[in-house]
C-alpha cells in the first residue's frame, strides 16, 4: 500500500468515526432530552395532585374602568418543594376574544403549605359597566404564554363594572 493510499483510508477511517461520534452524540441527546420531557411531565402530573386552589377572590366585586382588581388564590401545595408557576387572569367580551394583561400575570413560587397568593388586574376597554366573569388560572410554565403552559387550575369569579 502507497503512503498516499494510506492516507486516504486513514482519512476515511476518521471520517467514518467522526461521523459515527456526531451520531452517539445527536442520539445521547435526543435521550437527555425525551428524559427531560418526560421529567417535566412527571412534575406537572405530580402538581395537578398536590396542588389544591381552596378559594379564588376578587376584591372589590364591584368596581369601575380603570381599576384595579385585586385576585386572591388560596393555595394549598402538598408538594415537598417550593413549586414555580404563574397566576393569569382574562375576561371573555366577546367569541374568542378575551381581555388580559400580561404585564400583571404573576409569577408565583408555591411554598408547602396552605399560602395565599395575589395578582393584580387592571379593568379596561373594551370592557363596559355590567356582569363580567374572571377567570382565574394557576398555570406551569412560560410565564404569560398559554401555549407554552399546562393549565394547573380554572376558576371564575363574578364581578360588576359600575
């Protein structure tokens, strides 16, 4: 064998482990991330059992444009850390249109425990006086961002805008 050929199927020989440690590494990954995912899934499961919402309060229940509401959620966790997730609010006005602010959404770091937790919700157009309900959710995940989340709990609350 002339060194040239030599070199050619060295250089094939490394090519060929190259390759082959690009595919163990992509394969690696693609493992760490599935057990990530799947890590996440066993924490979110483990939330919607130990994380009970007693209560949902909105003070004042009557109020005008341009106020600010304040929500309440009683909590209990029975999870053996604190546990992050955001506390969001919106009102149906419409089909499939709904007003919110996410510069009030909160994040929220769930303590063991029975706690109370609030946020803030400013009332604006194109709300109008009348019968509003607000949903009130507690959620894991990208913070302001439902499609990026998993919804823990729901709950309404009536309020009147004078």
């Amino acid at each position: 064998m002339s060194t040239a050929e030599g070199l050619q199927v060295l250089g094939t020989a490394i090519s060929l482990l190259v390759l082959g440690f690009g595919i163990g590494t992509a394969h690696a990954s693609r493992r760490r991330s599935s057990r990530s995912l799947q890590s996440t899934l066993e924490g979110v499961r483990k939330a919607l059992a130990d994380i009970e919402v007693s209560s949902i309060r909105v003070t004042p229940t009557t109020a005008y444009l341009g106020m600010q509401v304040v929500i309440d959620f009683d909590i209990t966790s029975n999870l053996s850390a604190p546990f992050e997730v955001w506390l969001g609010a919106d009102i149906q006005y419409a089909p499939d249109q709904y007003f919110y602010d996410v510069t009030q959404d909160k994040v929220a770091s769930l303590e063991p425990g029975r706690h109370l937790y609030s946020r803030y919700l400013t009332l604006a157009a194109p709300l109008s006086p009348g019968s509003w309900t607000i949903n009130a959710g507690v959620w894991f995940g990208k913070k302001s961002d439902p499609d990026h989340s998993i919804r823990l709990v729901l709950r309404s609350v009536e309020i009147s805008l004078g």
